[in-house]
C-alpha cells in the first residue's frame, strides 16, 4: 500500500531515538530508525483514509492513494509493522549562494492480492544562506526558502565550520522512509 503521511504526525505519533553521529568529509550525518506496530481503527474506504493507533495510544491518519490495490483488505484491528528511518546531512560551502530547495520522491506497492504494506522514500535538499555565526555555542542561523530563520548546532567533528561565514550556502539533506506492512493474524 502506498501511503502519504505527514512526517511530524509520525514523529509525534512514536517517540524518537537520539540521533547517531558521524563524520563524512565537511559533512555531519544523522541517522535514527524507528519501528512499532500500530492498529487500525478505521478506514474510509470512500475518502482513502486509514487511522492508526500507535502503542502508546496517539492517533495518526494515512492517505491511501488510488495506486493501493489492497486497501480491501484493510479492516478495523488490523496491524502493520511500521518503520521510519530518517537521516541528516548537514554540508558547509565555502561562498555566496541562493536558498533552493528540491524533494524526490519514490514509492513502492503491494502487489494486488499480496498482503498489504508498502514503502516511501522521500529525499529533500535545502539550499539555505548563514545569516549568523556564533563561534562560541558552534551554531549558525540560516534562512531557507521556506523561510527562517533556523538555528543549526554544528558538531566539534565539522572542520569546515571555521571557515562558514554570514553569507555562504549551508546545504542540508534528509532523507525519509517510511514501510509498512499488515502482520499475518
């Protein structure tokens, strides 16, 4: 099944692991993987809409396109293994830039008859310009084209932070997956 889901639903709806740290040229990633089950407690056939209940009780709505096949077999006290993974990458560039942003976005489905699940990646690149640089707490403010201004904390691991000056283009990366897939009952 393919789904869209609002990401800061999912974040809400499960609590999130502290994010892994590592360093990869002037680049920072983070990484962090959840997974859980969660329950149907009811599904619009008609609107496409699946509502899900995670472990610790909160709500979250999945908009089931028209591409699913298998939303027939999506009843009331179904369950899915649901993963999310997101990750980071934060890049310093030396130089002026323009804030852009872009997203990518590849979907996977359940074939029909098989059992319903499915996944979606989405890969977004934020382009945003360093308004401010303060050297003593690592961190720097920038404004992207979704407006601003956010402040970023910059780990000890990258170098390039002595060289990021108001100004240069900051480059952030992140990547989100969502797969799930209804448990056997």
């Amino acid at each position: 099944m393919r789904i869209s889901i609002v990401v800061p639903s999912l974040l809400f709806l499960f609590a999130i692991a502290p994010f892994a740290v590592a360093q990869e040229k002037a680049s920072v990633v983070e990484t962090d993987s959840v997974e859980t089950i969660v329950t149907v407690v009811d599904v619009d056939r008609e609107a496409r809409v699946v509502t899900v209940r995670g472990p610790k009780g909160r709500m979250a709505t999945i908009n089931v396109p028209e591409e699913a096949q298998n939303l027939d077999q999506v009843k009331p006290g179904a369950r899915f293994r649901m993963q999310y993974l997101n990750s980071v990458v934060l890049a310093l560039s030396k130089g002026s830039g323009i804030a852009s942003s872009s997203q990518t976005t590849t979907v996977q489905l359940a074939r029909k008859g098989d059992t319903p699940g499915g996944s979606v990646v989405s890969v977004h690149e934020v382009n945003a310009v360093v308004e401010e640089v303060n050297r003593d707490n690592r961190t720097i403010t920038v404004r992207g084209t979704e407006g601003g201004p956010t402040e970023i904390a910059v780990g000890e691991d990258v170098k390039a932070y002595d060289e990021v000056e108001i100004g240069d283009t900051v480059t952030v990366q992140y990547s989100e997956g969502l797969a799930m897939r209804m448990i056997q009952q």
